[in-house]
C-alpha cells in the first residue's frame, strides 16, 4: 500500500514570494491533515479536512495561509506571501476518518521550506 | 487544555543496554497516546498507540510504552538498543473532542542517540 505523498521535497524563496505544496494521501483516507514543524519543535496542525470540508483551521494563519481539498482526495497548501518564520518542514498526514477516535494518522515525508 | 511533556531533550544510551524516552501527559479524560518516531529529512513514522486496556502496549521495531494513570506517563521503552534507533521521537495525545477536529498534540521531541 502506498504511503502518503509529498511534493516538492525541498524548496527554498525569498520573503514576499508565494510557494506551494502538495500532498496525496494514502488511498480510501478521509481525513487529511497539516502541520507545521518548526525547527527544534513538534508539529504543529495547520488544517484538517474530512473529505472536502474543513473541520479545524483555528491554527491556520489565513492572512497568508490557504489550504484546499477540492475532490476529497489530493490537497495543496499556499503560502502568500512567505515571512522568514515560515521557515519549517509541512508535514501532510491522512488517517481513515478521522472521527476523534484513537485511529492512526499516517505522515508523508514532507517539505522542508526555506524562506530567505 | 490537552498537553504532553517531554522531559529530556536528549538520550544517550549505549548499544545493547536498555533504553527509556519518557513522556508525561495532562488531558481531560482518558487519553488516547502515540509514539512516533522521525529520522533525518524523513516523516513520522508510527510506531505504538495506547487506547485503553492492557497498560503495556507493544509497537514496532521492538519497542514498548507503559501507561501509568496515577503517574500521567507514557514511557517509551526497548529491552535492548541499536545504534539505527537514533533517531528523533516525539510523543503525542489526539484531540478526543470531535467538534475540535482530531488534531495530535505532540510534544517538543527527544533525540535518542544510541552509541556502539
């Protein structure tokens, strides 16, 4: 079974820019979730969606953050524009659905994000 | 509101001697509680939950957690260690109330270092 994908892997800009990234989850998973993690922390959940609604975003700064789900499967998240403590890896997990239970939530790779 | 502590920043361990990454946790209720563990530019990768029952709880890659109520702990522990389990580990609580979405609260993170 495949895991949860990320794309890019790395990616660095200048303050001011926009960047994005995108996740696929694992095949059949509700539930889709971001985090933030910052160097020498853990993460961090920015948003989470079950199919295409979003059920908690109270975290997301939505002055330049946006996120979104559209068919339920696949997501991207925006950042527009970058500050220096953007800086951090995006971690995307997805869990079956996500409905405050004790289930697993399974994490890609990542993106690790510099902003200059 | 729900929380987890990681008390050490750092272990050190020699390889073969047992070793323990300690975890303590405040919630309302009954927890449920996860071990993950992340290696350099690489995701969680899941290793154990607790959700109730049996106060041991056996994961992946030989590792074990005892969940202690009156102690509000969650230890994570192996018999023996190897040097490949260096690694980044972080404990985490999920969010138990469903209108707060299912969020994991994770702790700041403890780096295992086993040595030969």
């Amino acid at each position: 079974e495949a895991g949860v994908a990320q794309s890019p892997r790395y990616k660095i800009i200048e303050k001011r820019q926009s960047v994005a990234f995108w996740c696929n989850p694992i095949s059949g998973h509700a539930t889709l979730y971001w985090y933030q993690q910052i160097l020498g922390q853990g993460p961090k959940l920015l948003i989470q969606f079950q199919n295409n609604g979003v059920v908690d975003d109270s975290q997301l700064p939505k002055d330049r953050f946006s996120a979104e789900r559209l068919k339920g499967v696949d997501s991207t998240l925006k950042i527009q524009p970058a500050k220096l403590e953007d800086s951090a890896v995006y971690l995307c997990a997805s869990s079956l659905n996500g409905a405050g239970g004790p289930e697993t939530q399974y994490f890609g790779p990542g993106t690790r994000l510099l902003v200059l | 509101a729900q929380s987890v502590a990681q008390p050490e920043d750092q272990v050190n361990v020699a390889e073969g001697n047992p070793l323990t990454v300690k975890c303590t946790y405040s919630v309302s209720g009954n927890p449920y509680l996860f071990w993950y563990v992340q290696y350099p530019n690489r995701g969680l990768q899941f290793l154990l939950k607790y959700i109730t029952g049996d106060n041991l709880v056996k994961g992946s890659y030989g590792f074990e957690a005892e969940f202690n109520k009156s102690q509000t702990s969650f230890h994570l522990k192996k018999p023996s260690a190897l040097v490949s389990d260096s690694a980044l580990y972080f404990c985490a609580v999920r969010d138990i109330f469903y209108n707060q979405g299912g969020k994991l609260i994770f702790g700041q993170g403890t780096e295992l270092s086993v040595k030969p």
